[in-house]
C-alpha cells in the first residue's frame, strides 16, 4: 500500500545540511555519535519515530509531500529546498537595537548566539555586536537552507 495524502505515517529520519551535518534526527545512536544529544542536554527518551498525518502540514511541505508514493518499509533520501522547508532569509526579520535598549528589554548584556524571545512571540538569535546596535536574526534557524533527510517509513494507518 503507497501512501497517500491523508494517511498517518511513522517514520524515522536523519535529518543533514548539503554539506552532511546532521541538524535533527529520531534515532538516539545517531545524536549521540554526532555529539547533539549532548549539545542539546536530551534525554535518550526524548529521540523517537514521528508520526504525522500526511498532506496536514504538521511537518515541513517538502517532506510532507515527498512522502507521497512511497510504502511500509520503505527508505529514501530526500532533499527540501529553503521555499519547500523554512523559506528564504528573510531580511526585514533582522532586527537591530540599541545596546541599552537591549539590555532593558532582555535583561541581560548581549552575546552573540544568545537566544531571545520577545514579546510578540518572535525568537531570534543575537548575531552580531557592534559598539551602536545589536543584531537579532528573528528567521528561524534553518530559514534559507537546503535540507536533505534519511528517512525510514515504519507504519502506515489510516
């Protein structure tokens, strides 16, 4: 049976920028070999198979729709473009403040690759200092990347 749009699916996957870093992945052994489960401090509990209904966009389009066709069991390597996962760098989502303003608001000095979370629900990333502004990227993480996943299909349901 091929999976169609509106089937539940779990599945596996390894999750790699075009230059093979893995960014994300279901499988714990995988983590732990390339040092993210110790960078992001997760339990060995928390790395599991997702399960999703497919064409309801609970994941990114590129991954949901290439799915499409393929059956229990099944393995397949699938690249997203940026527009298909996370979408382009957008640049109006790059923010600069001034450098008290910022510590007002955060109350913290700026580092960068510190994390914040503003009031309107934004999250962004301090990516530079300078001695007049502080520059926080509100794109997300992976915006404007090209994603490649390793996937494994366990389980179709309807």
């Amino acid at each position: 049976m091929t999976i169609e749009a509106g089937d539940g699916v779990t599945v596996e996957y390894v999750g790699r920028f075009e230059d093979g870093t893995i960014f994300d992945t279901s499988r714990y052994e995988v983590a732990a070999e390339h040092g993210l489960a110790e960078a992001q401090d997760a339990d060995p509990d928390s790395y599991k198979a997702l399960s999703f209904r497919v064409g309801n966009r609970d994941v990114i389009a590129g991954l949901d729709d290439a799915l499409v066709g393929l059956s229990e069991g099944e393995e397949a390597t699938i690249t997203v473009d940026p527009e298909n996962a996370y979408g382009p760098v957008e640049a109006e989502k790059i923010r600069e403040y001034d450098p008290a303003t910022f510590e007002a608001m955060v109350g913290a000095e700026p580092e960068v690759g510190m994390h914040v979370h503003a009031e309107n629900d934004l999250h962004g990333d301090v990516t530079a200092i300078r001695d007049d502004s502080v520059e926080v990227d509100f794109n997300h993480e992976l915006a404007g990347k090209t994603l490649v996943f390793e996937i494994e299909v366990l389980d179709v349901w309807g």
